[in-house]
C-alpha cells in the first residue's frame, strides 16, 4: 500500500512599499518580505541572513539572490507559514579546526551523535532552490583533510542540511554540491515533502583516484520521522545512497538515481540496546543504481540492503552498541524483517551472488517475494541466491539456499 503524503498550498505574499534597510545587502519591505544579496567575496554573509530569517521567517517571504552567501556560523532556520526563494548558495566557509569543535555546531541528531552546521525547523514551510541556488559543502578540503584519519560517527563532521522538528514542509529544486558528510538528514519530523534534491561527492584530487576518499556522504538519512517523500533525487556519493533509519514510517521514495556509493540502506538498527527501532510502510519506485568507473569510485556493491547490529552490546554509540531490543545478554539480534517485496528489478551484478540474506536465527525473517527479478551475473557465472534463516522467499529463478 503506497503511503499518503501531505502537501499543502501556500498563499503568495504582497509586497508593498516603503524599503527598510536593515543591514547591508538586506531589504525588508512592509508585508514580511526580505530580499538579500550576497556581500561579495571575502565578506562575512551570516547576519543578514539570520536577520532575514528572524524578521521574515514567520508569515513572510524571502528571497536570496543569486551568488554566493559566505557562512562562518552554525545557522537555524525557524520557519512558520513561510516562504523561501533560494537562488543562490550558503556557501559554508571550510575552517575544518573550527567546526569540529561541537559546540560551534548543533547536537541536534541523536542517532550516532552526529553533528549539524545548517538546521531548518518549523511548519507549514516551503524552500525553494530553483535548481540555481543550494548548499556549498567546499568537501573537498574535508576529504583532504580526512585522507589519513580515522573516520567515525559523531567526530564532529556537520550534516550539511538537517531538517529537525519541522511539520510539514516543501524542500524544492535544491542543489548541494560536495557535502563534507551526510548530505541530509531528516530527524523527528513529520508531513516532509522533497522534490528534487541533487547531492554531490565527487573527488577531484588525483592522488585518490581509484580510493573512496568521500566516505559518510549520504544522500539522506532518515530518523524518527513520519510521513516523508523523497522525489526526484539524484545522489553522487562514497556511502548510502538513501539510509533509512530507525521509526522511520509511512516513507515514499520515487524517482532516485543513485550514482557510486553502497546503494540504499535500510538500517543499521537497533545500535542502543534499551530503544525500540520500527521501520515500516516504505514504498519506493523508480530507482536506479549505477555504479561509477572504478578510477572515480570503487564502491557499489549492493543494489539495497538491510542491516542491524548483534543481539550483544559491543562498544557504545556513536561507534559501538547493539543489544536494542530487548535482550542485551543473547547473541543473536531480535530485530525482525518482513514483508520485503521487490518488483520489476533488470540490470547486471558485478559478481555471481544476486540475493543474499543473512537472519537471526532468533526471529528468522519471512515474507519476502520477488516478482519480475531480472539481474544477471556476469558472463559464465551461474547465479547465486543465498538465504539463511529465511522462512518464505518466493518468486527467484532458482533455488535460495544456506551455502556461503
């Protein structure tokens, strides 16, 4: 059952006479309407743009003309009944040192402790880009930066656009271009439409040609939140494509290019032993997976995939857990999936293992079909299917069995 989804319309707003100038390159008008410039190179864009949020965000409009907005602070949006025209970018000036001290960024998203410099909140809120205008990650200095240490969860690399508490709000014809870490994040929010949402990780250093040096460069990563549709997206990155993470319910996905990257997860869940993980009524379709010459991204090997941690807890968050739920003291994970249905998939796998399912012995999963399945292994490779702890798998071509 395809999930519904809110949409809502949003009245236009007048603007009217008498300019009042508020700070340079910020004219707010009568009727809750702001216009912004970007300063110019080398100059600091922060305040007009946070005064045109506080002055406009709430029953108004604003417009960011085209350019480039120098960011040098953490930034809340707070937008009720509002509009925003976005045509140029929020270009988030890459002084790696200063942002990965947490309190320069928020703590906004619980799971994995992770970091945000960009939080839009709110309701009844539209953002428009225009496919001209978005975010400016400048991710190629953190990849750099990165190259030769460990990279964890929760180290202090900003999701570049978190939505966080926001009911019902339109993210339209955005572009982020080179995000450092996550490209998205959407976290204990409800009635969230995106429609058109491009996000690129591509390195440009040759010195790492053939590595992944854009790990952690999600398109998006779901979190405690209902009713979400993701349209229209196009993903260039080194890790999931989409992660749909836990009590994420009623999620509508269509039309998604992947480029490069491990495809679409779903997980990891139950990483906190004492929380509940739901993942249920996820409908997607219209989704290509492509992967990428080798020399720009070697990775891409699942189409989508579905993961959780072991019924014991080893380590703790961000980078440890599991145990979550119930039992932190048995092996094996209670986490069931089921009702796993894939439909009309072609295309063609770079090794001979086409499904490969690996369950709990302690729940098993069940329920899973497969109509129209169509990939196929490379040439003179026979297919395999691989199913352990599995109950009911129907519609492969050819037997799913436990050999490893």
């Amino acid at each position: 059952m395809k999930p519904n989804f809110a949409r809502f319309a949003h009245s236009a707003w007048v603007a009217v006479l008498f300019l009042l100038h508020v700070t340079r390159g910020l004219e707010v008008r009568a009727g809750n309407s702001c216009t912004v410039a970007p300063l110019g190179p080398g100059q600091d864009d922060t305040d007009q743009v946070l005064a045109a949020i506080s002055q406009c965000g709430t029953n108004g409009t604003i417009t960011f003309e085209e350019g480039s907005f120098n960011i040098t602070r953490r930034m809340i949006w707070d937008l009720n009944n509002a509009k925003v025209d976005l045509h140029g970018f929020m270009n988030f000036v890459p002084d790696v040192e200063f942002w990965l001290n947490k309190s320069n960024t928020y703590q906004v998203v619980f799971i994995q402790s992770q970091s945000s410099w960009f939080v839009v909140t709110g309701s009844d809120f539209e953002i428009d880009a225009h496919n001209t205008g978005g975010i400016q990650g400048n991710g190629q200095i953190w990849w750099n930066f990165f190259s030769n240490l460990t990279k964890d969860d929760g180290d202090g690399r900003p999701i570049s656009l978190t939505v966080y508490r926001a009911t019902r709000g339109i993210i339209r014809n955005f572009l982020i271009d080179s995000q450092p870490f996550w490209c998205n994040c959407v976290a204990e929010s409800r009635d969230v439409i995106y429609d058109g949402m491009l996000c690129n990780a591509t390195n440009t250093n040759p010195e790492f040609a053939g590595t992944n040096l854009v790990p952690n460069t999600d398109g998006i990563d779901t979190y405690r939140s209902d009713n979400i549709s993701l349209l229209n997206w196009d993903i260039t990155c080194g890790d999931d494509c989409l992660a749909i993470k836990g009590n994420t319910t009623n999620l509508l996905v269509r039309n998604v290019t992947c480029n490069g990257g491990n495809g679409i997860a779903f997980g990891s869940l139950g990483q906190y032993f004492n929380l509940t993980d739901i993942v249920e009524n996820v409908f997607m379709e219209d989704l290509r997976m492509i992967r990428l010459p080798t020399s720009v991204q070697p990775d891409m090997e699942t189409g989508v995939y579905f993961k959780s941690w072991t019924g014991e807890v080893v380590g703790v968050p961000p980078v440890g857990g599991g145990g979550g739920p119930p039992n932190a003291l048995k092996p094996h994970p209670t986490l069931t999936f089921g009702g796993l249905h894939f439909e009309d998939w072609t295309g063609n796998s770079t090794g001979s293992t086409i499904v490969s399912f690996a369950c709990s012995p302690a729940v098993n999963c069940t329920d899973i079909t497969f109509d129209s399945f169509d990939v196929t292994p490379p040439a003179n490779d026979a297919p395999s299917f691989i199913c352990r702890n599995v109950t009911s798998v129907v519609g492969l071509q050819a037997p799913c069995n436990a050999t490893w």
